[in-house]
C-alpha cells in the first residue's frame, strides 16, 4: 500500500513521546513493505534537518516550516470569538497547505493517517484533492490536559483561562471526530471517549510497543538514585517536577542521605533551572539537559518518577522505563491509559507522603523492588509488543 502520514513535528529523531509513536508507525509499516510518505511540520520549537531524517527504504519525507510560537493577542482572540483553538490553529499555514496538495496531486495514496489533533485542520485539503481512506490517530484527548491543568492552577486568572480553553478544545475535538470514519486512539480510555463522540466509527487501540524479548539492560543492583525525564518546555512536566522538589525531595534526601536525583529534559526556563539549584543541597541534584540517548539516565538510577497531574494518552517515557528494569512511581494520571496495577507492576502515589513512601521503599525493599520490575516486564510482554502492532495496523487499514 502507498500511506501517506501527516504529523505536526519531526518523527525523526524522535525526541518525545509523540515523535516516538510516529516514528515507530513509519517504520514498521515500512518494514512491511509498504511505500510510506511523511508531511511532517518544521516548527519553531520541533525542527529537523535533513541529514537527521533516516535513509531507508520505502519512506521519503517532506517538510514545510510553521512558526507556531505562542501569540498572546492571537491566542485570547482565538479563544473569545473564534471556534478554532489556538492550539490548533497555529499550526495552519499557507505553506503547509500548498506543499500538502502538490504532495496530493503528485501521488496517488491508499491510505493517509493524521497523526494527532493539529494536523485535523487540513482535513478538507485531503478531501479535495485524494479519495484515499483518512485515518485519524489522536495520541490524547487533548481538552483533558486543559481540564487537568486547570484544576491543579493556583493563579484565578490562569485558571479560568485553562478552563475555557479546555472547553474550546473539547467542542472542537468532538466535532471533528465526527469527521472520520476510522480512528485510532493510542489507548482504551481514549478510546472511550472518542467512541462516545462518534459511535459509527471503526476504532481499534494502537498503543507504543516496546521491544521486550531481550528483557531488561541492566541486571546488576543500581544506585540509590531518582530519574525524572520529560520535556521542560511542556507545561505538565514543569508542574509535575516542581511538586516534586518542593513538597517531596527535602525530606527524601534528609531520610536517605545517599540518595540522589537526576533530572534530563530539553529546553528548562530559567524559573525550573531557580528552582532545581534552590532544591539541590550538597550536589545531590544532577541536571543532564536533554539527553540523546535515553540510556544515559537509566543507568543512573533505580526508581523512574512520574509526578504528572495532567495529561492524556498514554506515558511512553513509563514503558520504555520499565523495559529497562526500573521501577516506576507514577501518579494517577500519569500512569492513566495504561493497564497497570498498584504495588504490582507499578506504584501510584498522588500524595507527597504516599509519593516519598513509594520510593523509600523500593530502596530499602530489594524482593518488593524485584517483584515490581519482573511484572512489569510481563506487563510489556503481554500488552505492548513491538512485533505485534505493524501487524495489527495493517489489518485495520486492510478493512478500513
């Protein structure tokens, strides 16, 4: 099959979750022997250039740049008079949508995918100028990340803003779910919900497969340390580590004075970069920046945290710890979408007391430690193989 795949950042490389999921779709259909096209977006803050893209056969890539820096003035106009969200549409162009129908009109597609809610503008574009099957591959429900965001903001004003907005996107995220007829969620409870919004659709769960069958790296017993990753530049996460640091770390490195922190991420402002110095007694505090290869941090530590208290989908950062043999302390809504279990597989802890008391024990608990990381990995076996899902696509995309 000839697939055209649509996506608002780089896959390649693939430096977050989001990039990560497309990522491994291309390749995998590729491998298959399928002729794949990737239309992804150079934006001002995801770019890549072209000695970064992989030379393989079967994939070829083009690109249009799309500046997609926040605009106050447009971002407030956008949310009182417009139902587009800004969120969306800043990622529209007339560049964008130029080199799209040439791309169209110089190929014949049988399937085109758009990967994840701000390529859905370009959905009439598609319309007009192929009759190939359109797949939409939401990797969240975005308005949810509002939602959540607005819930834990302090300030009145942000607050309010967060709760319009999320409002905004959730309108505009049903409406054009109604748009499609085939859908894939990146996880069952987005699955849910997308399935409340358009009942006729035909859906199936692809989630990120992890390469499993070579177990865990590393074998050997790890340092006393805590791994934090995740991109700096993103709301949550900035939300998520400074909750961390203030309201947990002080009192785990008075308990256990061997412990240490690790922190890797991209693109810190200078208010995380305070507040990581402000929190770091005796260098007990690393800050790797963003790290290449993620390796880098996982042997670090023992214990991968994942304090976030927004979000959707699914935490690709969780899985791919977990292959490593680390064990994860998430909260709810980070580890939500996944089917893991509490004090199982995994430990959620939503209180800075149940939060510290989750990772001193698995320092302090070498069996409990073992157990956690062993189901775990049977977790990735079971839920989430790479092999499987190249597979599974192509059979959706045979019925579709």
């Amino acid at each position: 099959m000839k697939i055209l795949i649509l996506t608002p950042k780089p896959p390649f490389p693939a430096r977050d979750g989001s990039s990560l999921a497309t990522a491994q779709v291309i390749e995998g259909l590729a491998a298959k022997g399928h002729q794949v096209t990737v239309f992804f977006l150079n934006t001002s803050k995801h770019a890549s250039s072209p000695r970064e893209l992989p030379e393989k056969e079967g994939i070829s890539f083009f690109s249009a740049f799309c500046n997609t820096t926040v605009k106050p003035g447009p971002a407030l106009t956008s949310l009182m008079a417009g139902q587009q969200p800004y969120t969306v549409s800043r990622f529209i162009t007339a560049e964008t949508e130029k080199k799209l129908r040439d791309i169209l009109r110089g190929n014949s597609f049988d399937i085109i995918q758009i990967e994840t809610l701000m390529m859905t503008p370009y959905l009439d574009v598609i319309r007009e100028s192929s009759d190939a099957r359109i797949i939409f591959r939401p990797h969240n429900t975005e308005y949810l990340i509002w939602s959540h965001l607005a819930e834990n903001e302090k300030n009145f004003l942000k607050k309010g803003y967060f709760n319009m907005l999320a409002r905004q996107i959730r309108e505009y995220e049903r409406t054009v779910s109604r748009q499609f007829r085939y859908i894939l969620p990146i996880s069952d409870s987005d699955a849910e919900i997308f399935r409340t919004w358009n009942p006729e659709a035909r859906m199936m769960t692809l989630p990120y497969g992890i390469d499993v069958k070579a177990g865990p790296q590393r074998t050997d017993r790890r340092p006393p340390a805590v791994l934090f990753l995740g991109a700096l530049d993103w709301r949550p996460n900035l939300q998520g580590l400074e909750w961390f640091l203030k309201n947990i770390w002080p009192s785990l490195a008075q308990d256990i004075p061997s412990v240490r922190l690790f922190i890797a991420g991209r693109n810190p402002g200078s208010r995380i970069q305070e507040t990581i110095g402000s929190h770091s007694p005796a260098g007990k505090i690393t800050f790797l920046g963003e790290v290449e290869d993620p390796e880098d941090l996982y042997s670090k530590g023992s214990v991968f945290i994942v304090p976030l208290f927004a979000g959707s989908g699914i935490r690709i950062k969780i899985l791919e710890a977990m292959a490593h043999g680390l064990a994860v302390i998430s909260t709810h809504t980070g580890a939500a979408g996944l089917p893991v279990r509490d004090k199982e597989d995994i430990l959620l802890a939503d209180t800075p007391e149940d939060f510290r008391r989750s990772i001193e024990k698995l320092m302090q608990d070498e069996d409990f430690y073992t157990r956690i990381t062993e189901n775990a990995l049977h977790l990735l076996q079971e839920k989430f193989d790479q092999e499987s899902l190249p597979d599974d696509l192509e059979k959706f995309y045979l019925k579709a």
